[in-house]
C-alpha cells in the first residue's frame, strides 16, 4: 500500500449501546459514507445495522469492512 492508498475507516455505533464507545470498520473504496448515514456491518452474530458516528482518515483497531449504506426510506406519498 503506498501513501495515497488512504484507507478511510467509519466510527460506528450499535443501537442497543448505551455509552458513547464506537468501532471501527473500513469504508471500502466504492461506497460514499456520511456521518448520521445507517451502514450495515458482519458482527459475530450475523448483519445488523448501525449509525456513523465519525468519519476517520485511519485506524488501527479496524478490521472488518462496511458491506452497504442503508437507503432512506421514501414515503408512498401523501396521504388525503
């Protein structure tokens, strides 16, 4: 890996966590992640969904990759 191959990693919070400790996971190279966006993630116990809380120029605790960005969910329009 030379300097340029910068390897963004994500600060994730799981949603049953009541403290403010994070995780980091890798932002693979072909995915646009924001703070505030959900992301899902492999944990021990299969996929889950989890926020970013942080957005981080590297990490040396990150080992495992974001796999996708939740879409938002679009409204079926208004209702009468």
């Amino acid at each position: 890996m030379t300097g340029t191959d910068l390897l963004y990693v994500a600060a994730i919070k799981f949603k049953w966590q009541k403290d403010e400790k994070t995780y980091d996971y890798f932002i693979p190279a072909d995915l646009t992640v924001k703070i505030g966006d959900k992301v899902v993630v492999e944990t021990t116990r299969g996929e889950t969904t989890v926020e970013v809380m942080n957005i981080k120029a590297g990490s040396d605790k990150a080992q495992k990759s974001i796999l996708r960005v939740v879409e938002p969910e679009v409204a079926n329009g208004e209702q009468a």
